[in-house]
C-alpha cells in the first residue's frame, strides 16, 4: 500500500536489513583497516629489536625510533575511516537510488579486483602500483574567492574547500617516480582542494590546475584512467642534494618554473587515504567529474610548518612555461600567472617531504 501522500515514505524490512549489514561491513572495515596498520607497526617493531640483538645499538636510538613509529601511528589512526565512511555512504545512497547489491558483498561494495584496460593498444593495470618514489610537496593557504575564479576558468565542475577563514588549500607536489607500473617519470603538479559541486557530500580532493610529467605516454594514460590533464615537459628535471631537492622544468633555462623541497625526516606512513579529482567525457562529449581513491604508504616522512620552499615562477614568457606545454591548439591558462595572482612566491604554510613512497592507484569512479 502507498503512503499517504504528505507523510514519510515508508521504511521496509529489507531497508533496515540493508542498512544493518551497510554497518555492520563499517564495523569491519574499521576493524581490519585497524588490524592491519597496527600489525604493520608492531613487525617494523620486532624487526628493530631483532637488529639490537645481532647488531648492539644505543638505547636511545632505538627510543627515537619508537617514539617515532607511535607518534606516526596516532596521526594516522584518524584515517581508517576515511575510507570506510566514504564505502559506507556510497553504499547507502547506490540503496536509495535502487542500484543492486552483489550477493558475495552484502553492502553492495566489492573488494578493488586487477582489471585491464587498454591505452593506445597498450594494457595497463588497475590498481596500478607505485612500488618506490620520492615526493616532495608544499600547502599555501591562498584567497578562496580568487581561487575559485581561476577553478571557474577550467571547469564549472568542481567548488573548492573554504579550510576556514575564506582560505582555500593550494599544494605543489613535486614527484620522482622510480619504479612504478607505468614505468619511469617525473611530475610537478599544482592543484587545488575541491569537492564536486553537484555533490558537496562527496570526499574532498585534489584536482590539478597543471600537471607536467617528462613521459609522453603517461599524457594520454592519465588522461583515459583518471580524467587528469596533463602536459608533456620533457626537460623536466629532479637533482638530489644531501637537505634538499630540486625539481626544474627546463635546467636550461633559469627562468622556468622551478621549486625546491627540504629533504628531512624519520616517519612512516601506512595506506593514507588521498582522493584527486579528474574529468572525463561521456558518449555525448560531456564532461562528468570522478574521483580516484589513492593508498599512499612512505618511510622517510618529514612534515613542517612555514618551511624553507624555495619557489620561482615564470612570466609567461618563457619557451618551456608551463602553460606552453600542452597539446597544440589547445588554450591553457597560465598557472605561474594564477599563482602570482593567488600571492606566491612566498613561504609554505606547511610543506614536507617523502624519502621513499608507495602507493596503489585505484579506478576511477564517478561523481556527480
């Protein structure tokens, strides 16, 4: 029988029933999640006293060490259920729009499984595997407002995240990818915090203002997996150094855009959760925004406020500018240009570097 109208639809038996075991697989996520970061602490632990017994160390270092791997454990506890609620609600609202469950998986939510697609006549792998990298990266607080114009220029997709106080987060990742599933590249990314704006409830991420990679195939399979628009900088260039590393879009050139990451620290991180943000386009040639879900692990991790980040933009003038990167044909906005106007260069707000880094990069999936 239809409710009457003007009054709450009602809940079945089979709604609560779904919505019992949506929580119960929570519940579950929770806990694994949990276990296994917590086991993941506790080998590294055993392996360090395994060390002090053949090799005899200073009691006070392998203090330091544990004091790191607990203090690295509480800031990541928080993250378990970054994941789980965003399985959950997925869940949840794919119930409401009447979208079936799989029986082997009562919430409708399968286990991320290998699966190929194909890029040029070339197959690639999903998830796809970062097995080590180095990657430094910087956090501005920059105007909001300002920066949701620039987004507007790009795409009407996306709203970017007020952090507090009409601030938007704006980050620059530099990334030396040494041993992946897609081979051998490095990147220098700009991007912006953001949710779809016709879902505000979706994850929050990064979306990319630019992303310049030295490898050209890497142009077109970032694109066809993850909707990220990326330009071709084969002059790209990282330099080690003992406290610092350098990434440089052109070495010959020394007014092309250039950063500079302090090399520190002792942490360690575990399956962090990181969504970005990319667009692809239907049948219809319609833009439809989608989230990728990335598991980031790293040893080495150093983290800091208002740190040295020696950054230096381009004018617009330059043959390797950014901006110039990209396919021919194709208008670009000039990031150097956003940034400047956004209030760089100047000091980082926050900004950190990862010695050694690994990660799965999953499917994307789509958003409103």
């Amino acid at each position: 029988m239809p409710a009457p109208r003007g009054s709450a639809p009602l809940i079945t038996s089979e709604d609560w029933l779904h919505l019992a075991r949506a929580y119960a697989s929570f519940s579950v996520d929770v806990w694994s999640r949990s276990w296994q970061m917590g086991t993941g602490y506790l080998q590294r632990g055993v392996n360090q006293a395994l060390k002090v017994d053949l090799a005899p160390q200073p009691t006070g270092s392998l203090l330091e060490r544990f004091a790191s791997d607990a203090w690295s454990y509480y800031l990541e506890a928080p993250t378990m259920f970054t994941v789980a609620l965003d399985t959950l609600s997925r869940n949840l609202d794919g119930h409401v729009k009447g979208e079936s469950s799989d029986v082997r998986n009562p919430v409708g939510v399968a286990p991320p499984q290998p699966k190929t697609y194909m890029v040029l006549d070339v197959p690639v792998v999903l998830p796809v595997r970062i097995v080590d990298a180095s990657q430094g990266w910087a956090i501005y607080m920059v105007s909001a407002e300002k920066a949701q114009e620039h987004l507007s220029k790009i795409t009407d997709k996306f709203a970017v995240v007020d952090v507090g106080g009409g601030h938007a987060a704006l980050t620059i990742l530099g990334c030396d990818y040494r041993e992946t599933d897609l081979g051998v590249y490095r990147e220098i990314g700009v991007a912006l915090f953001v949710r779809p704006r016709n879902d505000p409830a979706e994850m929050p991420g990064n979306i990319f203002l630019s992303l310049s990679v030295n490898d050209e195939f890497n142009l077109h399979r970032a694109s066809a997996l993850w909707g990220y628009s990326k330009t071709l900088a084969p002059k790209l260039k990282v330099t080690y150094h003992l406290d610092k590393v350098d990434f440089v879009m052109d070495p010959s050139d020394p007014t092309a855009f250039a950063i500079t990451f302090p090399r520190f620290g002792t942490n360690r991180a575990t399956d962090i959760p990181i969504y970005t943000y990319g667009l692809s386009k239907n049948a219809a040639g319609k833009e439809i925004p989608q989230k990728t879900l990335i598991s980031r692990s790293a040893s080495g991790q150093g983290d800091q406020v208002a740190g040295n980040v020696p950054l230096r933009l381009g004018n617009n003038t330059q043959p390797a500018c950014v901006c110039k990167l990209g396919p021919p044909g194709i208008k670009q906005a000039c990031v150097c240009l956003i940034l400047r106007d956004l209030g760089l260069p100047r000091a980082p707000d926050a900004n950190g570097w990862l010695e050694h880094m690994s990660a799965l990069c999953s499917a994307a999936m789509p958003t409103k």
